[in-house]
C-alpha cells in the first residue's frame, strides 16, 4: 500500500512515516524542495510538493492520503489559510480524484466548532473547513484532534472520542500511530474524533 504523508518532515510527520514503513507499507513523504528530508528514514520514496502551489499529479500512485501537515505556530492568519484550510482542501480535491481510497486527517481538538473563540479561533476555523470538506469529499475518511502536542515515546495508553479531556495532552509519537492505524488498516473509518495519552 502506497501512503501519501503531506507534513512528512514535521515532528509528527517524520514519525507517522516511519511508523508507516514498520507496518509494512511504502510512506510517500511530500516534502518542499527546502525540506530538511535527514528527518525522514532511510530509503523512502519523497516527492516535490507545496501545499500552496500542489500539481494535479501529487496523488498518483497512491492508495491513501494522510495530510499531518501545518503552517506552524509562527506563521501569520495568511499562511494558515493558504496551508490549513486551501492546501488541505486542494490536496483532498487531488486525491478525490485520484482515486484514493482513504483520506487521513490530522485535525485539532476544538475544530468540530464551526465558531470558535479566543487565540486560536482562525486555525480552529481554517482546520473545521477542512474537516467539513473531507466529510463530503466521498472518500472514505477518518478525522483525528488531538489535544495540546508533547514530544516523548509512545505511551501505554490513549484515548479516543467523547471521554478525552480537553486540558489533557497526547505525545506526537501517540498521534502517530494512531494516524499510521487509521491509514494502514482502516481503523478509524468515518470517525472524528478527539485524542489524548491517557
């Protein structure tokens, strides 16, 4: 199975490719012409990409898209539209017409609000249009919204969907395994739903 990564080289990306391989896989990790690809394990597949600029040809080949992807913390209200909400859009259009069967979506915990509040209510927003986009894209799809991101190993437990609190917080290394599950097996099919490390 070949797994498209967009976001391949970020912290949660890199991890969510190599776990990707462990099971057996062929990770296709997109990745900018600056990328900083010695994140990425040895001897996988990488392919040119910007989400702000995507070819019509980005998913070929590929049996599963998973968008890990994101403008960053520092980056202003501009680049998140253009990487979050339209990047991811264009990226699901792409592959909607591709032909994949299964779209992955790394979101946030707060993004099934259509109208958030506070800090970070424009990245909430731009990451709900994108979820709401993939909902009726006609992919099979799964949504993930994790809650505030730590470094660190696995850990012993997760929890997923209505019990998770929101103050709480989930390892990247958690979020990507669950996203490599969702993608390799289907777990997580038709559901959005929040996650932390228990």
């Amino acid at each position: 199975m070949n797994v498209l990564v967009a976001g391949s080289t970020g912290k949660t990306g890199s991890q969510l490719v190599a776990q990707i391989k462990e099971m057996g896989q062929t990770p296709l990790a997109l990745v900018r012409e600056s990328s900083d690809t010695s994140v990425l394990p040895e001897g996988v597949t990488t392919r040119v990409g910007d989400l702000t600029d995507l070819d019509g040809d980005v998913c070929a080949d590929a049996d599963v898209v998973v968008f890990a992807a994101g403008s960053g913390g520092s980056t202003g209200p501009e680049m998140t539209d253009k990487v979050d909400r339209e990047g991811a859009k264009r990226l699901i259009d792409i592959a909607a017409k591709s032909g994949v069967k299964r779209f992955v979506m790394l979101s946030s915990v707060g993004a099934d609000n259509s109208n958030p509040k506070g800090d970070l209510a424009h990245y909430l927003e731009a990451k709900h249009a994108a979820d709401e986009h993939l909902k009726a894209s006609g992919m099979t799809y799964s949504i993930l919204r994790p809650v505030a991101l730590t470094d660190g190993d696995r850990s012993d437990s997760i929890k997923l969907g209505s019990d998770v609190d929101k103050s709480a917080q989930a390892r990247r290394a958690d979020v990507a395994y669950v996203l490599a599950d969702a993608a390799v097996n289907g777990t997580h099919d038709g559901k959005a739903q929040d996650m932390q490390s228990a």
